[in-house]
C-alpha cells in the first residue's frame, strides 16, 4: 500500500528584535546593596518575531520570544545583560543584543543596540495590577 500525505514545512523568512525601551538609564536614588551599592538600572522587555512561509502562504509578525530568548546573546555585558528576554541595563555605552544565526559564521538573524545613559531618570509614579 502506498500513501501521499500532504506536507506543509513553514520556515522562517525574516527576524526581527524589539525592545520596549532601546534607551536605559540609572534610577535616582535607587542603590544595590548586594552591589556594593551601585546604581539600579532600568530594564526593558526584548520581544523576537519572524515571518513565516510555506511556499504558498506567508504569516507575519508571529511572536518567537518564549521559542529563542535562551539563545539571545550581547556583545558586552558589562553594559547589558540578558535575563531571559529580559535586557537589564549594569553601565553607560551601547550593546548589541542579537540572536545568532544556527548556520556557522552566518550574520545574526536579528539584532538591535541597547543604549545605556549616565543620566539618571526619576520615578514619578508606580502602578500595581493584581491578578487572581
């Protein structure tokens, strides 16, 4: 007995990294005693989506985040580092944050420069969202 089965294979055309905030500054006032009181810094949420297609149909802008945070990579930690997909800001200077291409001395699939200032923000409000 021989069977065809239809085979769609979806495959990635383009990448691309978002940062909430691309510029992160110092928190006045706000101090790491386990850092031996050095600034805190602000963070920003990093979000990876990609195009898809299968020959046919193309889908845009689906969210790859939780699928590639773990092998996001930056160029200069001192400045920025990584925490799942979550970019925290250590001192002033710009750093690449990119995800790596799985092909071998290939360009990164995406990449974006996470600027960090010397120049302190303030904070004027919180807010507070409780789930249950």
């Amino acid at each position: 007995i021989t069977v065809d089965v239809p085979l769609a294979v979806w495959y990635p055309t383009s990448t691309r990294l978002n940062a909430a905030d691309a510029q992160l500054s110092p928190i006045m006032s706000w101090l790491e005693p386990a850092n031996s009181c050095q600034p805190r810094y602000q963070t920003t949420p990093l979000q990876v989506t990609a195009n898809f297609n299968n020959g046919l149909v193309t889908a845009m802008g689906m969210d790859v985040t939780d699928q590639v945070a773990a092998h996001l990579r930056v160029n200069d930690s001192s400045i920025v580092s990584l925490n799942g997909s979550l970019a925290v800001g250590h001192s002033s200077g710009n750093a690449l944050v990119y995800l790596p291409s799985p092909i071998l001395n290939a360009p990164p699939l995406a990449g974006l420069v996470i600027s960090v200032s010397q120049h302190p923000v303030a904070v004027v409000g919180l807010s507070l969202t409780i789930a249950s």
